[in-house]
C-alpha cells in the first residue's frame, strides 16, 4: 500500500530531510521549458493566453531545441520571470547584456 509522502518524511532524520531538500532544490534549478511551465503551475492554455498565440504554439515552443532569444524571453516573462544570459568559465561568470529588451 502507497504511504503519504508526509509520514515517510517524518520517519527520515533531520540529515536525510537536508539531503533530500538539497536534490530537490537541484532538480528545480535544470527544467525543461514544459517542466518549468508546470512548476509555475500553468497549462499550455494559460500560457498562450498570456502570450497570445494559441496553445498549439506554446507545444511547439516547448519541443524546440533551438528558438530566438526574444522568443524565450517572452515565454519566461509571460510567466513572471526575467531571463538572463551569462558566460560561465573556470574563473567566474558574466552576465552578458547584448540581447538587452529592444
């Protein structure tokens, strides 16, 4: 029988429950544009709604594996978000500002 994810929580030690939380927190931060759309709590309708396009649109947005950057921007700000860019390297990261809002 299924148990409540909520009881094998609290049988876990303070220890594994920061193990967990920190995986989570991991897989939270490398999402597929669907998967990030679903973490937000949104439907392929909602969001064209907001983009104004019709969800067909949105399912292709999503299976692409290349696509404007003012596409993506628009996407992820329909969704209350802000997208950046950056370069990481060895020695740091840089935040790059060429693809500035026109």
């Amino acid at each position: 029988m299924a148990k409540n994810f909520k009881q094998l929580q609290e049988k876990m030690s303070p220890e594994r429950r920061t193990r967990v939380k920190a995986r989570v927190d991991a897989a939270l931060k490398t999402l597929a544009l669907d998967e990030l759309r679903e973490a937000r709590k949104l439907t392929q309708t909602q969001l064209a709604t907001l983009l104004e396009v019709d969800q067909g649109s949105v399912s292709k947005m999503e299976r692409r594996t290349d696509m404007y950057i003012s596409t993506l921007r628009s996407y992820i700000e329909a969704m209350g978000g802000a997208l950046q860019i950056r370069a990481v390297f060895p020695d740091g990261e840089v935040q790059i500002h060429q693809f500035g809002e026109e």
